[in-house]
C-alpha cells in the first residue's frame, strides 16, 4: 500500500484514542474546499455548477483555520474547485502543517509550475494531483486535450524537488479493467508515492449524468482491475487494504458521513462532502444538529450506489482498528477477486430524494448582496 508508516500510525493511534474515550462519531479527514472556482469543466464534476458571484467567493485564511482547529482531524485535505487558484494556499498549507495534521492538496496540476514555491516538501504534506486514467480516459473526463501531458509533467517536477505526489483517479461505468490496469503501472513507473482510485458520485448538478457506477458494476469493475494487479498488490494505493477489499465487493460497510466533515464558503456541509443538504455555522452544530441516521446506504435514495473513499474509507479504518488481523491478511494477501461477494444493505426502505441546491444558492446570494450593500455604504479611507 502506499499509505507512509508514520501517517497510518498517527491516524491508527487517534482511533484507539477516540474508542477509548467512548465517542461514537468523530472526525478522521477534514475536507476543506476554500473555493469553487476551477480552470477546467469536467463533466462529472459537482462542485462548480454556481453563478459566479458564489464562484468569485474565497474562504479566508484565517476561517480555514479555524475550521482545520474547530474540527480537529488529524488529516486535512484542500480541495475545491482548484485550491491553487487562491491567493493564501500557500500559508492554509503551512498553518495546518504546523498544527501537526497530515495535509494533501488536490490539484489538477495545471498551476502546479507556478506554485510550487509556496510550498515546503515534509513527510506531512502530499500533493493529489486528478488523473482519471490514461492521456485519453483523462483528457476526455476533462473535457479538454493536452491536459494529461501537462499533468504529467507536474508530477515530474514535484518528484525532483523532494515532495510527496499522489495521484487521484475517479473513474466512471465506462472505464476499462485493462486500461485502468496499465495506467496504475505506468504510475508506478513514474514513481508516484500513491494512488487514490474510487468509483465517481452522481452530484445530482453534474453536466454527464449518464457514466456514474451503480454499486454492483462498481464491485465488479475493481475486481476485474485489482485481479490484474496481485489483488491490490502491485500498485502503492493510498487506500486502507478494507477499503479496497469493500470496492471488490467483500465487506458490507455502512458509510460514516461524519468521519469526512466539509467546511466550504457556505459553511459546515451536511451530511458530507459529496451532499449539499443544508449547513452548519460551526463544527459543533454539524455534529449536534445533522440527523446523520437520515443518510447513507439504505437510508437515503441520493446515497444509493455510493461507494466513494470520502464515505467510506473511515468506516474501513474503525474496522481495521477493530480487527487488525484481518486488514493485515487483506493487505499481505491481496483482496480476493472471485467468489461470492458480502450481501449489500437494502435500498428497500430508503426515503426519496430532496432537491434542496437552488435553495441554498439562492440564501448565499443573498448573503453576498447584502455583504456588497454593507460595504458599498461604508466611507471610504
């Protein structure tokens, strides 16, 4: 796996303390997405369909944090929209670098030249830079040419300056066992620390609705990739060995929607970061206020054919801690890719789906009018 020792131990450490003290939910990864502003369009994107009032939005520095103190993770990952775009990434890096947390910025790489500078190679800090397959699976998920190579050509720059590069590959019911199996080879190639691969989510706003995995052809996708490749084994993938072995169908696992808490310009995200259903003002009220029983598999028709890392890497991660000799054995021995797969929770009693986006849009619009009335009033210095 391409998980480093130093961080599966700090973050296996702070489970044991969370179950030792009794807590039910907590938080493992905070999601972070100071803006939503990209410079590509993907078609199965979620995150940039906004006017671009809301798209001009940045979280400040001093409320990214804030949030990275309020939630307390041990993990923080800086997404977007691309989070090179904002003119204070370099000191959100450093500020939760120097909290002690384990920091990866997702980035499409195409900035990644320019920026680099604003940042320092460590054992806590990753690049995840977004490559969903070969130079055409990429380009065509883009929805633009030329921007495999040029991420390419990145990740060659980041790896000779001393950082840690890890790539994040989303990929779609079109995707090919054989191809995917190629591009993890040519990563491994390349020298890549780790690789992230995870079935894409419907965002109900994205421009392609018609290339999203349901959870049967997902399990049947990731055995067909991780039997060309040793059951896992032959590639650094920065996934926990129960995570991948729930991808292929192995596990029945809940989705922990508070383990990936989301602070965006609009607030604390509920229920995750792959839902917009409402935000909180502060951590605490996300906690105390999400009916959190409301969502997941079986619960909730958005969550239906959800099998994405953000909802259910955390669950795999208790799991390990609960029963480290079988996420060993999964580990040493690959993640089995036939025989009968564990039985899925039932979608039987789940509660249809709400539409509720323009809702909250048009609230933020609001919000950003009156900022701009307020500070059009104000007597200039």
């Amino acid at each position: 796996m391409g998980i480093p020792l130093l961080q599966m131990a700090k973050i296996g450490a702070y489970v044991i303390a969370q179950t030792m003290k009794g807590r039910k939910r907590y938080p493992l990864v905070l999601m972070l997405e100071p803006l939503f502003r990209c410079n590509l369009a993907c078609a199965g994107c979620g995150k940039i369909d906004y006017p671009d009032k809301i798209l001009n939005q940045r979280l400040p520095l001093a409320d990214c944090l804030a949030a990275v103190d309020e939630c307390g993770a041990p993990v923080v990952v800086i997404a977007g929209g691309e989070p090179l775009i904002h003119r204070d990434i370099g000191a959100i890096v450093e500020g939760a670098i120097s909290r002690g947390k384990v920091v990866t910025l997702c980035t499409n790489a195409l900035l990644l030249e320019k920026k680099i500078s604003l940042f320092k190679p460590g054992p806590g800090f990753n690049f995840s830079i977004h490559l969903d397959g070969d130079a055409q699976m990429h380009d065509h998920s883009v929805c633009q040419t030329g921007v495999y190579d040029r991420a390419v050509a990145a990740i060659t720059l980041a790896k000779s300056t001393g950082f840690r590069v890890n790539v994040n590959c989303t990929l779609f019911n079109n995707a090919d066992p054989a191809r995917v199996a190629d591009f993890l080879d040519e990563m491994k190639k390349l020298g890549i620390d780790g690789v992230t691969v995870s079935p894409g989510y419907a965002y109900e706003r994205a421009p392609d609705q018609q290339h999203f995995l349901n959870r049967q052809r997902t399990k049947s996708l990731f055995r067909e990739i991780l039997r060309r490749g040793n059951g896992g084994r032959a590639w650094p993938l920065f996934q926990s060995s129960l995570f991948l072995d729930f991808l292929a169908g192995n596990q029945s696992y809940a989705c922990t929607p508070w383990g990936n808490p989301t602070r965006t310009v609009f607030g604390w995200q509920r229920p995750c970061y792959l839902l917009g259903e409402g935000y909180a003002k502060t951590y605490q009220e996300l906690m105390e206020t999400t009916d959190w029983d409301s969502y997941g598999v079986g619960n909730y028709e958005k969550c239906a054919d959800c099998m994405v890392h953000s909802g259910f890497e955390a669950t795999a991660v208790q799991d390990a801690v609960r029963h480290p000799v079988k996420a060993m054995m999964v580990a040493i021995n690959g993640v089995r890719t036939d025989g009968p797969m564990a039985p899925d929770i039932s979608i039987e009693n789940q509660r249809r789906a709400q539409y509720v986006f323009t809702d909250h849009v048009e609230r933020k619009l609001e919000e950003i009018e009156h900022c701009d009335h307020e500070a059009a009033l104000r007597p200039s210095d």
